[in-house]
C-alpha cells in the first residue's frame, strides 16, 4: 500500500482481518464510497478485491453481479452473519458424551467461540468445574472422578442448543445525540467477571444500551484465601482494563465512563487508595493507570456504587445457562436505570 497511495488505505488498515475487509460505514453512501474507493486502491496492486457483502439491499444492487459475494451468509470473524437480518450466530460447544476425560472438559470449556463475551456467563459452571477437577490431581486422559458426575450431568443438561443468534449492530437505527460507556464488575469467592454497555441517546429523545464485552476470570489457583473484597478488586481490574481497551478499538466519542462495583470495601481501596496491603496496593495501582490512561485520551472515568440487584455483572461471576440468559434483558441491555436520565 505505501507503493500504492490511496486516500481509503489507513481505513482498509484499520479493518483487514486475514483476507476480510470489514468496513462499518453510518449510511448507504458511505459503502458505496468504501465499494468504489476500496475496489479501485485493490487494482493499483493488480488485486480483484470481490465478494462484496451489504445489509443494505439498496448498496447491493449498485455493486456488480461479479463484484457481489454469492452467498447472504458468510463467516466473519469465527462467526457466520446473515446479512439480510444483520445477525451473527455463535456456535455453542456440544458436550462429550459418557463419562467424559479431563481432556474431554478442558475441550468443552475451550470450544465456545466468543471472544466478545456475549455467552461468558454459560461457560462458568464449566470453568469451576475444571477447577475441582485439577484439585483432584486427575491426568489429562483420565476420566473425571465419580464425584463430580453428577456436577457434569447437571452442565450437560444446560447445554441443548447449538447455536445462539445475536444482533450485529450495536449503535441505534435511528441515530444517536450522545454515548455512554458503563461497565460493571462483580465478584463471588470462585469467579470474578465484568460486562460493558454502550448506552445511547438517540435523535428521537429515546434511550437503548447495548452489551458490547464481558470476561469472566477463575479465582487464581495459587491466592486460595481471596477475601470477597479482594476478588471484587480483581474484578474491577479487568473492568479497567476493558475501560482501556474499548476507548482505543471503538471509533464512538463517549461522553462519559462510569464503572460500577457493588463492593464498598473495594470502592474505598480504588478511590482513597489508602491500604498497606501490598497486594491491594498492585491492583489499585493498575487500575490507577488505567484511569490516568483515559485522561490522557481526554475521558473522565469514574468508579461508582450498585447495588448488587442491578449489577449485571452479577449473572457472569456466578454463571447461568443460556435458557436463563434468554429471560434476562438485563443481562443483554443493562440495569433498569439506563434508562433514566
């Protein structure tokens, strides 16, 4: 590309994935500018850039029979997307059958691919139960103990559905006025995890929230006497983190960061950062350096108190099965309080 200057080559950069352009543009014109513009940078190389692929009927019918990608359903990014519903579907592990091997779990709990998050609640249960099943010294092609069948019976039982089926746009139809980032984070003595929302004001006075990243993270093997304080604090470290990541990956001007946790023995360390444990001193540190990191990219963040009732990031340290994600809206769409002012 540096031999072949084009105005749209830092944008096909930005979103090259293997051999994928991805491209988000806001409307019609602006795909068929990204069509035209990155079609002609591809013939500066000698390249046929083709398969061309659109939500948006009206852009397809102005891109050339050759130029057009012959399916509606194609895979991106580990995922297959529809692009006449706009959706992408998330391909859920299956468990083994009979009595399954360490190495049977370790492959169930790996096989959900879902680097966003969206399912992470589902795959806790699994993660604990690796857990006890290394407490127990068992080799990888052995089977699992007999007591904690019943525990694998039980995940097994969950797990019916192959697939799961989100929405792949994140920000409002009708357009948005103003952004949000809010994250939240949450801890039990086995897991700790954080979710994040974007939460939109939208041109017609209305308010939406998205869920756009979770992680849930096992109790460290090696620190068995984690307080809950101290897991909560793990857990709004990688809540800080995400804070982090998502402002630099995400091209959304957000008017505000707010992270919440419903631990106030956490809140104090994180906010007064008076504690002579060295070990609360580490952490308070990284998620110092997280916030200063957003300053400097010219974001406000703030940590801030939830009560447990509304803190979503609840359902992933604890866990649930994907039937009990289905009838929870707040897991998907956050706290009732979004949408208030």
């Amino acid at each position: 590309m540096e031999l072949n200057p084009h105005p749209i080559n830092d944008k096909i950069k930005e979103n090259l994935y293997v051999d994928n352009v991805l491209f988000t543009p806001m409307s019609q014109e602006e795909a068929l500018k990204n069509y035209a513009h990155s079609k002609e940078a591809f013939q500066k190389m000698h390249m046929n850039l083709r398969e061309f692929l659109c939500n948006s009927e009206q852009v397809m019918d102005q891109i050339p029979v050759d130029d057009k990608s012959k399916s509606t359903k194609v895979k991106v990014l580990g995922h297959s997307w529809d692009s006449i519903a706009d959706t992408y579907t998330i391909k859920i592990a299956k468990p083994p059958e009979g009595r399954p091997t360490k190495r049977n779990i370790a492959s169930f709990q790996a096989s959900t691919y879902d680097p966003t998050g969206v399912l992470s609640p589902i795959v806790v249960p699994i993660k604990s139960l690796m857990a006890k099943i290394n407490d127990t010294k068992t080799k990888w092609k052995d089977p699992i103990p007999d007591h904690l069948m019943p525990e694998f019976e039980q995940i097994r039982a969950t797990f019916t559905e192959p697939t799961y089926t989100v929405p792949r746009q994140i920000t409002p139809l009708q357009g948005y006025t103003k952004a949000s980032l809010i994250i939240f984070s949450d801890a039990s003595l086995e897991h700790y995890a954080m979710c994040a929302y974007i939460r939109f004001e939208c041109s017609d006075n209305t308010v939406e929230s998205r869920l756009i990243f979770s992680k849930s993270r096992i109790r460290p093997k090696n620190l068995k006497n984690l307080t809950i304080p101290r897991m909560e604090l793990l857990g709004a470290v990688i809540a800080a983190n995400a804070a982090s990541t998502l402002t630099s990956e995400l091209q959304i001007p957000f008017s505000s960061i707010t992270l919440f946790c419903d631990n106030t023995a956490a809140l104090h360390w994180i906010i007064h950062k008076k504690s002579e444990d060295k070990w609360v001193q580490a952490r308070v540190k990284s998620i110092t350096e997280n916030l200063d990191s957003l300053s400097q990219k010219g974001y406000k963040a703030s940590f801030r108190y939830v009560p447990t009732a509304q803190n979503p990031a609840d359902i992933a340290s604890r866990g649930a099965t994907l039937a009990q994600l289905k009838t929870e809206p707040m897991w998907f769409n956050g706290a009732v309080f979004f949408t208030g002012d």
